[in-house]
C-alpha cells in the first residue's frame, strides 16, 4: 500500500491492532534499495502479522514533512494506534526482528491472534522499486 495525502491518516489508525512498518525510501537511494530486500525477508517471515508500507519522500514530501524525515531510508513502527520506534538508516533482518519483539512485548505476534491484518497485494515493498 502506498501513502498518499489523503490516506495517510486514516491508514495507520485503522490498523491499530496490528504491527505497521513505514519505509520512508527514495527510488535512487542504494541503501533504501538494500533495506528493500530486508524488508521483503521480513515480510516473508512475519506474513500476514505485519503490514509494511511504503512512502516515497520525493513524491510525497509533504507526508515526509509532517512525519519528520530527515535522512532515507528511515523506518518507523507503529503498534498499538502510535509510533513506537525510529530507525534511521540501513537495518540488518535481526535489528528489525528485534525491534518487532520490543514493540509486541512477547516477540512472538505470529501467535496472538490479534495481529491478523492482511497485507494487500501486491503490496508495495514488493512493486515500488520495480516501476
């Protein structure tokens, strides 16, 4: 799913029980090219549990604003109806993995039963940097 303007405030609060994933990328950026492919193994572990979401700063500098993005790639993780952390820069698998068991406290959400939000296909960590 891609931000836009319009959605991007109601995107996040209509997923408040699940866990959510923000790229803030850039199409040109090589180390946003390299944190896609961490983010699609993340996606592949987790499945259905986690929704990652895509923003392109240059297209949609005025979310990138509102948000407070100053360096790409950058990734923020959303659960329970708010952010809970900020990552700026390239992130290995195990760095996001950790960071997902500290926002779900148990670091287990494939077992709780309230992280069940779909991700919509395609989704975008999966059709963004192949436009």
């Amino acid at each position: 799913m891609y931000f836009t303007e319009e959605n991007c405030k109601t995107t996040l609060p209509a997923s408040v029980a699940a866990v959510s994933v923000l790229h803030y990328y850039a199409r040109w950026s090589l180390p946003c090219r390299r944190q896609y492919l961490v983010l699609r193994q993340l996606q592949n572990d987790y499945r259905q549990a986690l929704k990652i979401l895509a923003v392109d700063v240059e297209d949609f500098s005025r979310i990138a604003e509102a948000h407070t993005i100053h360096s790409i790639p950058t990734i923020t993780v959303f659960s329970r109806g708010g952010e809970r952390r900020r990552l700026v820069g390239l992130q290995s698998l195990e760095a996001l993995r950790r960071v997902i068991a500290e926002v779900t406290e148990t670091g287990d959400i494939l077992k709780k039963t309230y992280f069940t939000t779909k991700i919509s296909s395609p989704t975008p960590i999966q059709e963004y940097l192949h436009e």
